[in-house]
C-alpha cells in the first residue's frame, strides 16, 4: 500500500505537471518512480542550492583557496543535514572522485554510465531511479547528474589548476582523481536513496 504522506505527494505532483489532466503518466513511467521523485526532487534542489550560496561566497571573499575548504566541511555537512532531516541517504558521487567516501558502487554503475552517456536532458540534470535489495531491506533510489561547468567548477576540477591550490588539494585528498574535466562532462551525481518503508508498508 502506498504511504499517506507519498500518496499526498504524489497527487501533488500529478497534479502539478497535468493541469489539463491530459499527460498524467508523462512525470515518471510508475507510480513508485514518480513517489520516489517527488521526495528527492526537493532535496537535491535543497543540497544544490545550500552548496552553490556557500561555494559563490567563498569564491568571491577569498577565491579558490576558502572556497576549497567551504567544499572541504559543508558539503558533507549539508549532505548530513538533509538526510538527518529527512530519513533518506544522500552523498555525492563521482567515477573520478575527490572525497574518497564519493566512490560508485557496482550497483550503481550501470545508472551511473547512463548519465555519464547524456548529463543533461533539455538542458537540465539527467536522472534514474531504481529499487534495490528485497523484502525490508529494499531501497528507492535517485540519482541525479552533475555536469561539469566551466564557472566556477573549473578552477578546483578543471585541467589548469592553480600550483598552490593543487598542492592543497592533494594534502586534503592524496587519491585525488577529480581533476581534468572539461565543461559539460559528468563531473559526478547526487544519490538520494529511501528505505522502502518511506513509500509503502
Ligand atoms: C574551490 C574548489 C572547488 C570548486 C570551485 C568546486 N569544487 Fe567540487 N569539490 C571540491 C572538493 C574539495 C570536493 C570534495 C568534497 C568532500 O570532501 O566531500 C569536491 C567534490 C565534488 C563532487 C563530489 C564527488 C567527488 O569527486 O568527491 C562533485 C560532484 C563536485 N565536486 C562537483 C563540482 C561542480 C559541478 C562544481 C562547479 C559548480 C564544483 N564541484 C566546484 C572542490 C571544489
């Protein structure tokens, strides 16, 4: 059966995106995907945005040497916050990535090549969703992509990194590989995973 609080949600959304009632289904192929991106949707809005205010600030008080350490702290920390606030599992990941907890699972991979093959779809972020694991174990995941851009991305991922900012880089994270990347690639994704007991029980 499907939770109150998704099945909310989820009208909602249908709602929202068939006002004429016409194209009711377009939103997502099954009633548990367009669950699934109801509840993520905001969240990775939420990560973005939180991140980007920060990160612009840091830039433009001190460059990318402050910044590097807004990435350093509040990334995992405003990660840590919106699943602490919501009950769901959000961390950043990259198939070349900086922090070494950000590797891609093998479950993942397959979705992950997938954005990696079109990071954006009219112009805004590709996504999957998918179920993983049985019975009460089972999750709902989301995952987001993150292209790469050339501003502000490049100066700490970009291929002509700053000496003095690279060596602080690789102080912080010795197995860097989050360097060389150029604008419009798949720089990383945001997967937001629920325990199936978020949308039915
Ligand atoms: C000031 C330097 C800096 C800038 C600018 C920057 N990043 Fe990062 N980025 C980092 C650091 C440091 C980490 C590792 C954060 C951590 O420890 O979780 C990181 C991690 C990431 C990750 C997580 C995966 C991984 O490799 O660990 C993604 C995705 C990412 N950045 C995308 C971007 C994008 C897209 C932009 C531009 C909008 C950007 N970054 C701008 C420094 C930067």
């Amino acid at each position: 059966m499907i939770r109150p609080l998704a099945a909310v949600l989820l009208a909602l959304a249908m709602a929202g995106c068939a006002p004429d009632g016409k194209e009711e289904i377009t939103l997502a192929p099954t009633v548990e995907d367009a669950a699934v991106v109801v509840l993520s949707q905001p969240l990775a809005q939420e990560f973005t945005s939180a991140l980007q205010a920060q990160l612009g600030a840091a830039m433009a008080e001190g460059g990318p040497m402050q910044a590097l350490g807004v990435c350093h702290e509040e990334a995992p920390r405003i990660a840590a916050a919106i699943a602490g606030e919501s009950g769901a599992q959000v961390v950043r990941i990259s198939d070349r990535n900086r922090n070494p907890a950000g590797a891609v699972s093998d479950e993942v991979a397959p979705f992950y090549a997938q954005l990696a093959e079109q990071p954006l779809v009219d112009n805004a972020p590709a996504t999957r969703i998918w179920q993983s694991g049985e019975g009460d174990a089972a999750r709902m995941n989301y995952l987001a992509a993150i292209p790469m851009r050339e501003q502000p991305c490049s100066a700490c991922h970009g291929s002509d990194i700053d000496p003095e900012l690279q060596a602080r880089i690789s102080e912080l994270y010795p197995d860097d590989l989050a360097t060389g990347f150029t604008p419009g690639e798949l720089r990383g994704a945001l997967h937001i995973s629920w325990p199936i007991g978020a949308f039915f029980e």
